[in-house]
C-alpha cells in the first residue's frame, strides 16, 4: 500500500459534561492522507484541532464519524471501527508515537523504557536494550542517566526519551506531537535527521511543530488544519 494511512471525513465533537452536555464541535470532514516516505505536517493556530486529529489517527480519541484506513497485519482496517484489542495490537506493530508528554511506569529505568516496544514484539533484552542505548547515545542523554527512572529527569531528557522510544521501532506510521518542544539546538538537529532517515526508509510522518525552522526542515506538506473548522465547512 503506497499510502500507509488515508483520513476521510473525520469529525470530533466533545461532550462538556461539567457544562451541562454542551456539545462542542473540534473538526469536521478531516480527509487527507500520507505516503509512505512523506512527512505531512498538521499547520494551524492553538486550538484548531491538531493534537485532537493526531490522538484519533493513534486511537486515544474516538471519532464520531469517518474513516481512518491503515494497512496492518496485510489487510486494511479503520481505527474508527477497531476493537480496542485491535488499537493495541496496531500501537504495537505498526502505528509509533513520539508525544510531548513521557508517561512510564515508576522505577522503570530509561534505557528499559526506550527497549520496551522492541521487547514487545519479541526482540531478545539484550538486542532491544543495545539498541535503546545507541539511540540515547546519539540523542546525548548522558550514560550515568540510563540506569535510572525518568520521571525524575528535566523536561529535555525526559523528551529524549521518548524520542529514542518512539524511534527505536520500525513502524510504518510514525506520529510526532512537537517532539523537539523541550529540545536545545544540537539535539533537534539530532532530530531532524532521525526524521529523514525515517522518511529514507519508507515510514509515512505526521507531525506537529510550532518550532518554524524544524516543521520547513522536515515536512514535504502542510496540511491546513483550519480548513476542517467546523463553521468553515458548514459554509
């Protein structure tokens, strides 16, 4: 499948529950899709949607209408429709993601953290852990801070962790939520050519990046977030 991941016609409306069930629409009528080898980045102000798309092409949001199409276990299958047992199994095989936010079990060091998704899918602990290290190595989070839980760790390491995490597979989606947020220089350069070494081998990218001069290093496309506003495509 030339293009690993296709969205039509996607629409999410949150429920404020604390405010009397009032309905508030976030998106409508989200279609576009991303080629293998392509990273597509979601362009638009705060608040337009963008983190709200990218958590339902990952499974963390239901959509109320549409379709998100990806190719996984040699067949296609629609996020909106799967069986959480089926999201799971997607996270796993075939969907990474890079969020802004590093969650983790307490105590857990970082290196085994970062090994995690190779172990999960049947990579030997010595192979998955050689790897996490060459990535952490190359991401500059010192040797001294592997052995220890990340939680504890400043928002730029914590960061890199998660990059090296989610990284580390071979998936052929790759989601990324500002990963270079909490990043100095040298390690968003880092970054960016881990991206195109991504894109190099065939992973279809979509991304959001506030840091202008990463998102015009990194994205073949800018997909205009504000064109699925809800007033907008009523009109």
């Amino acid at each position: 499948m030339p293009t690993p991941l296709v969205v039509s016609e996607v629409a999410k409306t949150f429920t404020m529950h604390l405010r009397g069930g009032v309905r508030l629409p976030v998106v409508v009528n989200v279609s576009f899709s991303v080629g293998a080898g392509e990273c597509a980045v979601l362009g638009g102000p705060s608040g337009a949607g963008k983190s709200s798309i990218l958590k339902m092409v990952y499974g963390n949001y239901s959509a109320d209408e549409g379709q998100i199409i990806i190719k996984h276990d040699h067949g296609l299958i629609d996020l909106v429709t799967a069986t959480p047992r089926t999201v799971l199994a997607v996270r796993r095989d075939t969907i990474g993601y890079v969020s802004q936010f590093l969650r983790t079990v307490p105590r857990v060091p970082a290196i085994d953290v970062v090994a995690e998704p190779l172990s999960a899918r049947g990579v030997s602990t010595t192979e998955a852990r050689d790897r996490a290290a060459a990535l952490l190595s190359r991401l500059n989070l010192p040797e001294r801070l592997w052995s220890l839980p990340p939680a504890t760790f400043s928002g730029g390491e914590q960061q890199r962790v998660n990059i090296a995490r989610g990284f580390i597979t071979n998936h052929p989606i790759l989601l990324l939520d500002e990963p270079t947020a909490s990043l100095d220089k040298t390690n968003r350069e880092v970054v960016i050519e881990m991206i195109d070494e991504k894109k190099k081998a065939g992973t279809a990218l979509l991304g959001i990046f506030h840091d202008q001069e990463v998102r015009e290093a990194v994205a073949d496309r800018i997909i205009d977030v504000t064109q699925f506003a809800p007033g907008k495509a009523a009109a």
